[in-house]
C-alpha cells in the first residue's frame, strides 16, 4: 500500500496556503508585536550563546587596534556626595547636574589615569546662568586638545540642532559630537541618522571611532556600509556582548565569574536558557556588566585600599574611557541580551567596542531586499528573503516529514509516544538547522537579518507539519478502503460464479 512520497510546490501551497498567508501576516504586519518580541527574544539567546566567543576574541586580540580598549566610568550619586564634600573638595557641585568645571577636573583626572580619549555620554544644551564656571571649562578643554593631544567627545542628544548657540564655544573646544539618543530606530546600533534635512549625523560610538581609529579607517566603515548592493542596506549595527567583565572595580559590588572555554561557556549558558530564564544575581550580588567599569570616586581614590582596577591601564594613552550616568533620576537604562538592566552608556561603550573589534568591516545584515525608488516610493523595500525562504522551509520541512512517515509505516510503528517524538525531532531538526546559519553569520561577523523571524515562525511551521500528516493519514484511509472495497467486489465475483 503506498502513495507518493514526493509533494510539489503547487500542492503545498494549496495544503497549507492559511498558514502560509497567516506566516506572511506575522512578518510583514506584526499584529499584538508577537512575532518581533519572539524573534527578539530568539536573537537575545542566540547572543548569550555568541557572548563566550567574543570575549575570548576580545581577550586574545594582540593589537591595540583590536583588543579590548573601552573602560566605563559611573557617575554615581554616592562619588559625587564623597567628592564633594569638605575633606575630599574635588568637585564644586554637590547634586546632579555638576559645575562646567567639574567635568575638567574629572577629564583631567582620567587623563593622568592613562586614558587618551574621554567620551561624555552627556549632553550640555545651553550654559547655565548660575554656574560661572563654563569659560573655564572651555579653556581647559581647548588646552587638552592643542598641548596634550587629548580626545574629548560630547554628546549631542537627538539632535544637534537642538544646542544653544550658548554651548557653541564648548562645542568647538572638543574632538567630536556623536548623537547619544534617537526616535524611532530599531534594535541595532546606528552608524548614523539624518536629522532633519541636514547631512547624516554620526551616532556617538561612531564619533569616537573614527576619532580613536583615523579618518580613513572611519571613511571604509561608511564604503562598507553601500558595498553590499544585494543585501539590505544595513541600518545600523548588531552588537555582539560579551561576558561578565573580569577588571571591574570593587565599589561595583558585582559577581563575575572566572573565564572558561569558549565551548563550556556557551554549554552553560544554552542550558539556562533552555530550562529557565537568565537571572541578574548571583547569590545575591548583581551580575557584572560586559565592560570593565568603575564608579568616579574609583578614579580620584589614591589610598592603598583603591584596588588595582587602573593598574591594568596603559599609560600610552590608547584606552578609551566612556562616561555615563548612573543616576535614578537619569532613567537611562535599557535592556541588552544579557541579564538585568544597564545604564544607557553601556550601549555606546559596547557599540565602540564592536567597531574597534570587528573594523570597517562591521556586522551586516545577511538576505536579499529591492527598494521601489524606481516607483517614486524610496521608503519602501521588498524582502525577497523572508518572502521566497518562508515557503522553502515549510517544503523541505514538509518533504522530511512524508519520509519519515513513511519510514515509520513501513516500519510497522504506530504508537502515540514515537508520533510526538517524531514531531518533536522535526521541529527541533528545523531549528537547529537555523541556529547553525544564525551562529554561522554571526562568527564571520554577519548579522542573522532575516533568519531570526524565520525561528520566530515555528510555531507555524509545526501547524503545517500536522496538517500535513493529517492529509497523509486521510490518502492512506481512501486508499485503504478502495483497496479493501476492491477486494470485497472481487471475492464476491467468484463465489457467485
């Protein structure tokens, strides 16, 4: 008793076209965001999983270009509360925002600390009437940049239109303006935005790389971005994030745990995703953040009890120090793939960490789109990928499943528990097939682009595979039944006779 093994395109589509269509839905429509908070989700495990590989790439890299550079530094309410009281006086202010001339003291103080360029993810948008310190900010800012060959980069918010022409002469005192916030933009971290109708503006972590690697470095990262005219045009960056840092200050009061293998990582992080979410402690103590970090106290403490956080800091002046705020009232915190939440400044400090990695040749997006501009439409794009791969993987999906079927009935097995352990093994041969080309793009420095919503659909591509063996059971049935009715005409032919 047999039927055919094989299912053609067009009988495939005319089996499944409800959740062929209901699958297009999710993609291009997104109803209740279902299928985005899926993929992301799915993204966000894959980068835990990537995590273990990168930072053994970080801490391997031989070259100063490439090896780990970027330091945190947290201004923090308890360092300004003990730096600005009377024993210590470093700093005038002694509440959030600081003096104009504080931000001097703490560029100067990082400066003797070794680092060579100090990027401020703090965005000043007018001069304060009553603090009569700015001048002397701008004096001494302008001395670092002309004796001392040092790098100070601001931030300038959303948009830089938006500064005061009273912030002009700090502006002009510095290296770079990065954009520090934006509207509207997806998951990756942007090389640059137009705002408004003015030229692109690059983002802050941008600005400190070109600023760190040279402008001509920083002219292939723009090339590289239009070099790829069959793939979509990449918005932005797909951060890779690292492990819990090992140099990290005492006054974090963080758990990090001793490096392994890149391997054994990457098991124990795939088994607690797989059988509980990630957790942001660790025996009570807080999961340390991906970067190495220190509070502001840390940088001016010169005690025997400071810790050697800053002994590891070349004097060379190529570490980079980013500094952020980590404030309550700030509400700057965001939520990266790896547990807990972290102030906004970690973005940036890893953004410039994966351009410093990784190069001109930063991620992009791997897939197949076409712009409609020869419509007169240049905001529309058509994913050729998502639209020709749905179909492919519900066929070859379809296809495994009718020989497997059959190989069971040839077999003679038909208990309950080998079906669903034979859906099971379908499901999860789909998957890992995908996470092998999602972990694929990701090690030659790709982003997975289109293939996280296609892991996002699997729940449709199981609805399919019983459907089909629905079909299957039901030609088996009919031709059983003709077979059987065949027979009986037959038999009862001769016994007339």
């Amino acid at each position: 008793m047999g039927t055919r093994k094989g299912i053609s395109l067009r009988e495939m589509v005319r089996r499944h076209w409800l959740v062929l269509a209901v699958g297009y839905v999710f993609i291009f429509y997104d109803p209740f965001s279902i299928s985005a908070k899926t993929g992301q989700a799915v993204s966000d495990a894959f980068d835990r999983l990537f995590s273990p590989f990168y930072s053994d790439a970080l801490a391997m890299a031989p070259h100063s270009e490439s090896r780990d550079l970027v330091d945190v530094i947290l201004i923090d309410d308890l360092s300004i509360l003990t730096l600005s009281n009377e024993e210590n006086a470093y700093l005038r202010a002694n509440d959030w925002p600081l003096a104009y001339s504080d931000h001097g003291v703490v560029i100067d103080a990082l400066r003797r600390r070794g680092y060579g360029t100090v990027i401020l993810d703090i965005t000043f948008y007018r001069a304060r009437r009553q603090d009569k310190t700015f001048q002397s900010l701008v004096t001494r800012l302008n001395y670092f940049r002309n004796h001392l060959d040092m790098k100070v980069i601001l931030s300038a918010g959303e948009n830089p239109d938006e500064l005061e022409d009273s912030i002009k002469p700090l502006i002009s005192a510095v290296s770079g303006l990065g954009l520090a916030g934006w509207s509207g933009y997806g998951d990756d971290y942007p090389i640059n935005l137009l705002v408004g109708c003015e030229q692109p503006v690059r983002s802050l972590a941008v600005e400190g790389y070109c600023s760190k690697a040279g402008w001509q470095e920083c002219d292939k990262l723009f090339k590289a971005e239009d070099s790829w005219p069959v793939v979509p045009k990449a918005s932005g960056m797909h951060l890779s994030w690292g492990m819990p840092a090992q140099r990290m200050a005492s006054s974090i009061n963080c758990d990090s745990h001793p490096p392994g293998a890149g391997f054994l990582e990457m098991m124990k992080v795939g088994m607690r995703n797989a059988f509980k979410a990630e957790t942001v402690s660790s025996e009570g103590r807080q999961a340390c953040p991906p970067l190495p970090t220190a509070t502001l106290s840390d940088v001016f403490c010169t005690g025997s009890d400071c810790g050697d956080f800053f002994s590891a800091v070349e004097s060379d002046g190529e570490r980079i120090a980013v500094v952020g705020v980590s404030l309550p009232s700030a509400r700057d915190l965001f939520n990266p793939p790896i547990p807990g939440q972290l102030p906004g400044v970690y973005l940036h400090a890893e953004a410039l960490r994966n351009l410093l990695h990784y190069g001109p040749e930063y991620l992009k997006p791997i897939g197949l789109t076409m712009t409609l501009q020869f419509t007169g439409m240049p905001a529309l794009t058509v994913p050729f990928d998502l639209i020709l791969a749905w179909p492919l993987l519900l066929w070859v999906g379809l296809v495994l499943a009718r020989r497997l079927v059959y190989w069971r009935w040839a077999r003679g097995i038909r208990s309950e528990r080998s079906e669903l352990a034979m859906e099971l093994g379908e499901v999860m041969a789909a998957l890992l097939l995908l996470s092998l080309i999602y972990v694929g793009a990701r090690s030659m420095n790709r982003t997975p682009g289109f293939l996280t919503e296609l892991v996002a659909l699997m729940p449709w591509f199981w609805i399919a595979i019983r459907n089909e063996r629905k079909e299957m059971e039901n030609e088996r049935t009919t031709l059983a039944l003709a077979a059987c009715t065949s027979e009986q005409r037959t038999t009862g032919g001769n016994s007339a006779d």
